[in-house]
C-alpha cells in the first residue's frame, strides 16, 4: 500500500480511488454493465434472435430489452461510483448488482451461457463490495 512519507500511514488518495478489493469491485460492476447494456440493445433491435420454451417469466423480448439496459446503465453508474470513492458507491453497486444478478437469473432460458457469466461477474463485485467494506472498516 502507498505511505506517505511523513507518518507511514496509508494514502488516503490510493484507498478513495479504490485499492485491491474496491478497484476488482468497481470493474466487475462496469463489465457487467456494458454486457447488460450490449445484451438489451441486441434484445430491442433484434427481438427475433432469442427464443424460449413455455416460460413463467412471460415478458415481450424488447421488455426484457428495456430493463437490461436500465439495470446496465445503473450498473456503470454505480461501478464509476465505487472506482471514484463516492461514498454511495459501495451501497449502490451492492444493490444494482443483486437487482442485476435477479434480472439475469429470469432471463437464463433466453440465453443461458451469457445469463450466466454475467450473474456470475454479479456475485462477485457484491461479495467483494460486502467483504471490502468489512475490511476496510477494520484498517486504523
């Protein structure tokens, strides 16, 4: 971690730009954003390209468009927020990243390979949020 030279405590500038867990956070949440936001545009544009059986969670392909692109949107918001040390960063990225990972959990029989890779990048930049607040906390 950088020091300063006077009294070797830690750079407070390096920990607001987000250090290690914050900075691996931060760019989950923008990955999973973009990849929402891709996915809900090629759902609007190209509702035919996607196909599913009998499905309880019946929404019209440019819905389920919509609502990725809203939640991806949120999503790079919210990851600029943690990579910048703002503190409402870290309580929306948790929060849009569950929404996130809900939103691909329903959409898995449309696409499943992508659902998942996605829900997965979700579980971690919110395991890392809750586990980089917690660390942080414990810093002197």
């Amino acid at each position: 971690m950088a020091q300063t030279s006077g009294g070797g405590h830690p750079d407070i500038s390096a920990r607001r730009l987000g250090g290690g867990l914050t900075l691996f956070a931060g760019w989950a949440l923008e990955l999973s954003g973009t990849l929402s936001i891709l996915l809900g545009v090629v759902a609007v544009t190209r509702d035919t390209i996607f196909s599913s059986p009998d499905y309880t969670y019946e929404f019209s392909l440019t819905a389920w468009g919509w609502i990725h692109i809203v939640v991806g949107i949120g999503l790079v918001a919210a990851g600029l927020g943690v990579l910048l040390g703002k503190s409402w960063g870290t309580g929306a990225g948790a929060a849009l990243g569950a929404v996130s990972l809900i939103t691909q959990f329903m959409f898995i029989p449309f696409y499943p390979l992508w659902s998942i890779s996605v829900m997965t990048l979700d579980i971690v930049a919110v395991w890392t949020l809750a586990r980089a607040g917690f660390v942080d906390d414990r810093r002197p």
